[in-house]
C-alpha cells in the first residue's frame, strides 16, 4: 500500500476494501433486481431469472469451493479485506440463501403474471383428461426409454451424481410388506439433460392459453414404471455442484490437450460444495445425500423447481410471445464497409471502430473470410477464447491453411467450461494444417487480436484487429464490445511481435504501442494513473474514465486511492466485482463507481486519460484483476485517431449519464440507483443511435451526452 494510503486510514478503520466474493454476491443481486422489475419485459424478466441461478452454479463451484478447500486445509490468514475463510463462508453462504429465496419468491411472481398472460405453468393434476392422454404419451414413447432407475443398497453401491444434473431421489416400500423409515428402499433416477426441460401441453379447446410442465414432474407422475413390484413412498429432486476448479501440472505434461481432457473427466468427481433439494425432501433420502457427500452444512433446501437456468430457453421458445420481450434489434452492419467488396481498401484509408451488439459482428467474420480466400493473404494469426458452436471462422481459417497461407491460431484450452468446446476447435484445424499453439506454460491466453500479413504494390502491410470480447458470433449478440480495425504500421509491428513471443522464444519486446501481461501491463496502467497524478498536482485538467468488468487487484485499488487523494477524479463503470470502496473521506472522495445491468451484458474494457488536456484512449482484453494482471496473456490497445476517441469517450460518458439502469456504489460496500431526472437516459438504448452519431460530424459526436434520452423501455 502506498504511503498516502496509510496517512489516511486509522488503525481502527473498517477495511477500505470490499471482498471479492461477497461484491460479486452484491453484482448478483443487480441481476435479481432486473428479473424483479415489473418495468422489464416478463419474458426478459424470466431470462434474468436463469442469469441468476447460472452465476450462482459458477460461483458455487469455482470461488466457494476455493473457499472451501481453504478450510479443509486449515488456513486460518486474513486475506486484504478482513477476512479468515471461515468468516467468509459463514457470510457467503447467509447472503447467497436470502438470495435464492428472494429468487423464488420472484419466479413465483412472474409465473403468477405470465398466468394472466395465458402462459401457464402447471402439475399433472390440473390437466385435463385430453391433456393428460397426449402426457402419458409423451412419458411413454420419449422420456421413459432414455430413463435409468438406479437403486442403492449393499449390492450396489451410490452411482456417480454428476455435478448440476437433476435428479429424484426415490423412497420405496415392497408390495405387501410395510417398512420402517430406515429399512425402505432408496434409489435415483437422473432427469436426462438431452431432452427438453419443460414440456409445451396442447392447448384446451377453444382455449389460446399455453400451459407448460417439465420433465421431473411428469417422471414423478409415473415413477411406479420404473420400479414394479414396489410403492414410490415419495420422490424429490437433488442437485449437487461440485469442485470445477481444474488443477493442472502444465510444466509436468507432455501434451497439454491431453492434460486436460484428463481433468476434465475428473471434474466429475470434484468435492461437493452445495447441495440443493426440494423443500419437504423426505428425512430419510436427505440423509442418505448428506452421508453419501459428506455435507451437512451447505444444503439449500429449495421451494419450487430446482435449477431455474431452464427459463432461458423457455422464454426464447413460448409461441406468440413477442409482446412479453424486448422489441427486437437487428445489429446494423457497419456503414464503413457498406459499399465497398475491399475490407482492406477501407481499412487503409483510416481506422475502423465496430461497437458491438448494436454494429453487426459479421464484419469481423467477413473480413477473416475475406483474408482466407484473397490470394494476396500470405499469413493469418489469430487468438481464440471464446468460440460459438458453429463458427464460420474455423471453417474459414481451415480453408486457409488448406490453400497455403501460413494460418497459425493460438487456442487457449484452460477457457473455464469452454475447454471441451475447445479441443474439438484445435484439433479440426490441426487436421486442416493450421499451426495450432496452446499458448504458454502457466499463463491463459486471453488477448483478442488477429493478424493479416498481405502482400501489396508497397510491400508487406500488416492488417490488425483488436478487440475487448472473444470471437463468437452468438455472444457479439448478446454482449456489448468494441473491436478496432487498422492497418497503422505501429500497431502491426507490435502484433507480430506479440504473437512471436506467443508462439516463439522471443525476449520480451519493447513494445511502441501494445502494453501486454503479464510483463509491462500493470506497469503501464500504474503510470498513466501516476500521470494523471502529476497533473493534478500541477493544476492541470486530470482525469480518469474506466470502464471493465472487474477491478479486484489490490495495488490497482491503492494507485487509485492515492490519485484520488492527488486530485484526480476518477469515474468507474465495474459491471461485476469491485473492492475499491468509494467515497472514503481522504482516501476516495473523488472517486465514483457505477455499475449498469441492463439489456446487453456490458463487457468492454475502455480507458479514458485527460492527461493534462491532450487526452489518450486505451481498449483491452483485461480486467483490474489480479488474475489479468499477472497471470495471463492481455492485451492493451492504443487509440490513435482522433474521431475514434471521440466516439469511445462518447460510449464512456454514455455510462456515466445513464439514470435508468445504473447503480451507485456507496462507502457501505451497497449499490444504490441512480436518482431519475426527467430527462431519462438508458445508455444501452442510446447507444443503438450509434450510426447517427459516428458518421454525423465530429460537432454531433461530441454534444453533451446529457441530452441523449430515450425512454424506460421499447
């Protein structure tokens, strides 16, 4: 910590930090008031409802369980916030049961409304004869052949619960005898995950009313199939998530796909860390879960169905329900590319800035495409995290390579729960002659960036795009990034260095434009902060604008405690997990942080430094996290034209004005929204003007942002 930091915090003080885990509890909890917010379309309201509970699963098994394993190993150390493991479990595991409670009683309410709707939710019982015929037909020819009854006594011993699958736990009595609780029979049935989760009822005559049921209730109605000669006692639901956290020898293995195939197959098998089971569960099946995982404290017992994330794909699949959405937006492709059938011809007459989901992703598709098939294309690099499932540049970069370009993809294997995904992208482009590179031992590749080498009339010219998100063509849908375009000789020269030292022994480079983790990264970012300093110290105009998902690195959150005692005002925008604490008398009074949770997952990463009048914008791959900073290959982008500042300034400030759906951290470590003026201004519904104000002139981009409004909803 640096000394202005200390100057300024008696002993006595609470933490000037925030804990990780229990901020991202807090992003969560932004999330549920969106899914509670009878102003959100109801079907949006369902979606933020999955949200939730999948943010819940990851976070179970990944920080909790770390939490968890610091407990069984004894660590007993306060981390920078206060906190040993124990009493942070204790908390976590308080603040996540109220939410999961406050998650029911919304999906309750918003089944309740869907009702008045016509959409239904409903049980065997309340179908009609008619319906309940088409039903049993359903359980019958469908659902009953892929089932699987598996009985736990002496003989058999408990079979592998895969971790977030459903399953019932079943008690049984044999016909003709009579059982005391703890002579019953028990047994499992998973509820199979490859068929759908709910099931759409035909609708009763002269009815426009759509009702739905899901699976595990219809497998309930019909247990006694699955097991004759005996009497279901009672059937619950169960679901485990485990450990997921991959824990590899990089340095140890010889090939590292194969590392982690064998990991991924361990996962299965990771310790229990949550248990969930629906309310009422039968005292005698609760007992034999507990004593089979060794769990006793962490189990939720859940009212209503367990794992909510299927109401994502309800929402997007209920016939005639349009008016209960967001009134569709089709991605405008670039108007930089138009007209013209040469990427590359635009690309050299000045950079190109896309801003994604409201500027269509298919120009970046179409621009790997058309280096593929141009036979003035020598070489293609590219770095891939994220991919959709059907990507058509995987087929593209696999046409290259079998045409003769130099193709050459870094794949990084350790995406969590994307690595399976990911493997099957590796090998196919093997097959097709790529250069496939699994980036470097101890260190995820998570820099977005392509390189194109073509051959011209001037010589070899460098094509480069840069940008904040992965890519995948579904998520650019669905995830607000931007990507920069250019051909500026600067910004090649350090792309080819980058991906020397990727994928070569190269000594690390003194970079002209790039900062890059984890060597010089952190370093960069603390002297554009120490600069901002100076100036402010020196009465010059200094200020800071950041826009990530995260900022959770401890010395990260000392430099901006001590610019801001400096004098500089600093402006956050942290979607997720933030442990600055903001406006701490002398320590953080000139500093604000606002999260916005709307639409669109907000997941660019933008930077904004007045640097004295002579402003400086950055884009990047990384979060001020510690994990970006140190332990992974990120990548920070200079922007040097100047309309392209503008309009990224323009993005930022769009988020600092935003009184809709912004929230406001508070010293408390709580967020609070911001307080509605008259003039409303819903920054992800402004920003769908995006084609009027960057080709209108340079005067219209930079009018106030103030004076962008747009109403609540569509």
């Amino acid at each position: 910590m640096t000394n202005a930091v200390k100057e300024h915090v008696p002993r006595e003080s609470p933490s000037i930090y925030i804990n990780r885990d229990l901020s991202w509890i807090e992003f969560n909890w932004r999330v549920l008031e969106e899914a509670q917010d009878q102003s959100t379309p109801l079907l949006e309201r369902m979606k933020f409802i999955s949200i939730v509970s999948s943010n819940l699963d990851e976070f179970m098994s990944v920080r909790v369980a770390g939490v968890k394993d610091q407990l069984k190993a004894g660590y007993t150390k306060k981390d920078f916030t206060g906190y040993t493991p124990a009493g942070l479990f204790k908390r976590i595991m308080k603040r996540t049961a109220k939410m999961v409670s406050e998650q029911y009683k919304a999906f309750r309410e918003i089944s309740r409304v869907l009702a008045r709707e016509g959409i239904i939710y409903t049980d065997y019982e309340s179908l009609n004869a008619s319906q309940k015929k088409t039903m049993d037909a359903y359980y019958h020819d469908i659902i009953f052949p892929v089932l699987t009854p598996m009985a736990v006594d002496q003989s058999r011993p408990f079979p592998l619960v895969h971790s977030q699958a459903l399953y019932l736990a079943v008690i049984l009595d044999r016909e003709g005898e009579e059982h005391d609780d703890e002579d019953a029979y028990f047994a499992i049935v998973k509820v199979p995950s490859n068929l759908s989760r709910y099931i759409l009822v035909p609708a009763r005559t002269n009815s426009k009313k759509q009702e739905y049921i899901l699976m595990e209730d219809l497998i309930t109605q019909h247990i006694q199939t699955l097991f004759s000669g005996y009497i279901p006692v009672a059937v619950h639901g169960f679901r485990i998530t485990r450990n997921a956290d991959l824990t590899l020898n990089e340095e140890g293995a010889e090939d590292l796909l194969e590392e982690i195939e064998k990991e991924l197959r361990r996962r299965r098998w990771g310790a229990p860390v949550r248990l969930e089971v629906q309310e009422g569960i039968h005292p005698y099946a609760l007992e034999q879960l507990k004593d089979e995982f060794e769990i006793s404290e962490h189990i939720f017992e859940i009212d209503g169905p367990l794992d909510l994330t299927y109401c994502m794909k309800l929402a997007g699949a209920l016939p005639r329900s349009e008016h209960l959405k967001y009134e569709p937006i089709e991605p405008e492709y670039p108007q930089e590319f138009e007209e013209t059938d040469d990427m590359f011809e635009r690309i050299r007459q000045s950079d190109v800035l896309l801003y994604h989901p409201y500027e269509s992703f298919d120009a970046i598709t179409d621009f790997i495409c058309q280096a593929a098939y141009d036979p003035q294309v020598l070489a293609i690099k590219m770095t891939l995290y994220r991919v959709s499932g059907n990507s058509p540049m995987i087929q593209a970069l696999a046409r290259a390579a079998e045409s003769g370009k130099q193709v050459t993809v870094v794949v990084e294997l350790k995406a969590r729960f994307d690595e399976e995904r990911n493997i099957a992208w590796a090998r196919k482009l093997e097959q097709a002659g790529c250069h496939v590179v699994y980036g470097l031992v101890g260190l995820k590749t998570h820099a977005k960036i392509t390189l194109i080498v073509r051959q011209e009339e001037e010589g070899l010219r460098r094509y480069v795009h840069v940008g904040t998100g992965n890519y995948n063509d579904s998520t650019a849908r669905l995830y607000t990034d931007v990507g920069l375009l250019t051909a500026h000789s600067v910004i090649g020269e350090d792309a080819s260095a980058l991906f020397n030292e990727i994928t070569g022994y190269s000594a690390p480079h003194d970079w002209q434009a790039f900062a890059v983790a984890p060597t010089d990264m952190k370093d960069k970012l603390f002297s554009l902060i120490r600069r901002e300093a100076e100036h402010a110290l020196a009465g010059k105009k200094a200020h800071i604008i950041a826009k990530m998902n995260s900022v959770s690195n401890q010395e990260m959150v000392d430099e901006l405690y001590a610019a801001s005692q400096a004098g500089v005002h600093i402006d956050l925008i942290v979607r997720g997990v933030c442990c600055l604490r903001p406006g701490v008398p002398g320590l953080s009074d000139r500093i604000t942080v606002r999260s916005v949770v709307d639409r669109f997952l907000e997941h660019s990463r933008l930077m904004y430094f007045e640097n004295g009048g002579e402003s400086e914008v950055y884009i990047s791959s990384a979060d001020w996290m510690t994990r970006n900073l140190t332990r992974r290959i990120e990548l920070l982008c200079p922007v040097f034209d100047k309309k392209l500042q503008r309009i990224l300034t323009r993005i930022l400030k769009l988020s600092l004005h935003d009184n809709v759906k912004a929230r406001l951290l508070q010293s408390n470590g709580l967020y609070t929204r911001v307080e509605q003026k008259e003039e409303l201004l819903r920054s992800q519904f402004a920003a769908m003007k995006i084609s009027s104000w960057k080709h209108g002139g340079h005067a219209r981009a930079d009018r106030h942002e103030s004076q962008e409004t747009t109403p609540t909803s569509f």
